[in-house]
C-alpha cells in the first residue's frame, strides 16, 4: 500500500511546536497510504489532548494514527517505554506494507529512532515513590549531594536544582546499584538504520511561529483546555510527572488555586511555550544535523520530491496550519 515513488523506510517531520508537523504529517499519510506515529512525549498522554495539541478526531479517521494517548498521566512515560512500543508498532505497519510517518517535536524519541537509547531496565514504581518522597523531604540540595558522590559523572553534569533529571539518576542507581553513565555506555541499537529515512525539520520564521505559538494558546482555551487541566489537577498527582510539566499545565493550575488570574497564566503558559520553541532550533542544530531544514511553506514541494510522488499528490500545507488547537 505504500505509494511512494522509492523505497524510503520511513518519514521523519520533526520541528519546533505549532509550525505545521501534523497538518504536513497527515498530507503526507493521505499522500502515500502511510501511518502516522506520534514521536512527542506530550501527546502521549491521554489527559492530554487540547493543551498538547493532538490530531483531532476527524484527523485520526481520515488516516491511522498511533501511539497517541497512550498512556495515563499518573505514569512516567520515559523515552524506553516509547521506544518498545515503536517497535511493535513498526513491525505491524512494516506487515501491512505502508509507509511509517513519525511527527513531534520531542528530539530525543527521534534520536532514539536514528542513533539508538540507553538500556536502562525499568524502575520499579517502589524506588521512585521513594526517591520522590526524599527529594519532597530532603529537598533537591540534598538529593545533588548524594548523587555527587554516587555518581560523580551525573552530579558534576546536572544542575543542582535541576529536580526531575537528579531523580531520574538516583533512581537508576537505587534500582540497578549502576549510575547512569554506565548504560549510557550499553546503547540499544536504533530501529531506523542510518541513511535508509527521509528526515525534515521545519523551520519557520521566528517570529511569524511566536506570534502562531500565542494564538494558539489562545485558542486552546476557547476549546476547552482549562476544563481539561482542572480534570488533570483533581487527580492530585506529582508534580515532578511528566504530564504535569506540559507545557501550560502549571501556569493553569495554579490559576485554578486562586494564585493568578486566567490572563496571567495564560502569558506564562505562550512565554513558555516560546522557550521551548527556541530550545527545539537549539536542540535539533545541535543533535540531529542529519535533518534536513525546510520552510513550512515549502515542505510539501521538498517533500513530493524526496519521495518522487506526482507533482499534485501533496496539497500545499500552510504554515497557519500550525495554528490548529
């Protein structure tokens, strides 16, 4: 079923949040008869479906997506658990010959994909209530210290008040009696050999996606995502979860505790989303040279090229498609 003028073994559209990755993913699957495959750690949340801005209900029939609300928030949902759970998706999608299309904005999944992941086992649930409770005890100054001297790597490379990372590296040594750097050391192979993907960031102006990234938010609003956070915040979870970092998320709960107003939380909630958006150019510059850069505007024709299909198979997608809550 895959349409593809080539033998490509997937399609990967990566770039920075609101600049038009689902609308071009989704052309792309119509396109080619392929699969779209969530490769963003948020979306992965199924109390997370507005605020994180996934693929809407009618998007999801008109072609198969996968892997998207997958996992409750109360679970760390860590790039190991996504990466397994690729695998068995790519082997299915692989069986019914059409073409896998990964869309996020998440690096490391799509460094996982191309270069591999650490084999840290899985924490069991015990050890990281545990080390949670001390860093809510202790606090994180002395949670640093000890990791200083049980891991002097990971102690000297993390920032002392950098929490979650902190946690993370006591609990692989609680669970397995080894620091972090040692498995880091024992990689798992990528499931997408090198040379074999065609690989896009896109890359829009910054200020024309800054000025998107805030009517969006906008936008999520209007469409209900400070219902959504008020469901997530009744759960009382840890804060330190990943699904309570997203993005918007704290701003908006704290705006439901009375702390600030809805305006304000809503300028913290864009601000932020603003910083991770420079973070994802830095990111990508950096780790994952081997994609290519296109202007949304100009990623459909890049695209029906990479993967010589008819000139017409590809709609233009317009960067204000990054607009979508």
């Amino acid at each position: 079923m895959n349409r593809t003028g080539k033998n490509t073994e997937a399609v990967l559209i990566a770039g920075p949040t609101a600049s038009g990755k689902s609308a071009l993913a989704l052309a792309v699957a119509e396109a080619t008869g392929g699969v779209v495959i969530n490769t963003d750690s948020m979306q992965v949340y199924r109390d997370l479906h507005v605020i994180t801005a996934r693929p809407t209900a009618d998007e999801e029939v008109r072609v198969p997506h996968r892997l998207y609300g997958t996992c409750d928030a109360a679970v760390n949902c860590s790039a190991g658990m996504w990466v397994a759970d690729v695998e068995r998706v790519l082997a299915e999608v692989r069986a019914e010959n059409r073409l896998p299309i990964f869309t996020g904005g998440s690096g490391l999944y799509f460094k996982a994909l191309t270069r591999g992941l650490s084999a840290v086992p899985p924490i069991p649930s015990q050890v990281r209530d545990d080390v949670r409770a001390r860093l809510e005890r202790d606090g994180v100054e002395a949670l640093h210290a000890e990791l200083a001297v049980r891991d002097p790597v990971a102690g000297e490379r993390l920032k002392p008040r950098d929490q979650a990372r902190i946690a993370r590296a006591l609990e692989v040594i609680e669970a397995t009696g080894r620091p972090l750097s040692d498995w880091h050391r024992e990689a798992l192979p990528p499931l997408l050999p090198e040379g074999g993907s065609i690989a896009v960031f896109l890359a829009p102006d910054r200020a024309e996606l800054y000025a998107r990234i805030n009517s969006r938010f906008t936008a999520m609003l209007g469409n209900g995502a400070l219902d959504e956070v008020a469901a997530l915040a009744a759960r009382n979870l840890d804060p330190l979860l990943p699904a309570m970092k997203a993005h918007g998320v704290p701003a908006l709960i704290r705006h439901l505790a009375d702390e600030i107003t809805l305006e304000q939380a809503e300028e913290i909630g864009r601000a932020d989303t603003r910083h991770y958006a420079k973070r994802q150019f830095t990111w990508f510059r950096h780790q994952l040279p081997e994609f290519d850069w296109v202007a949304p505007d100009q990623a459909s024709a890049w695209l029906t090229r990479e993967l010589s299909l008819s000139p017409n198979a590809l709609e233009l997608v317009s960067v204000s498609a990054g607009m979508r809550p």
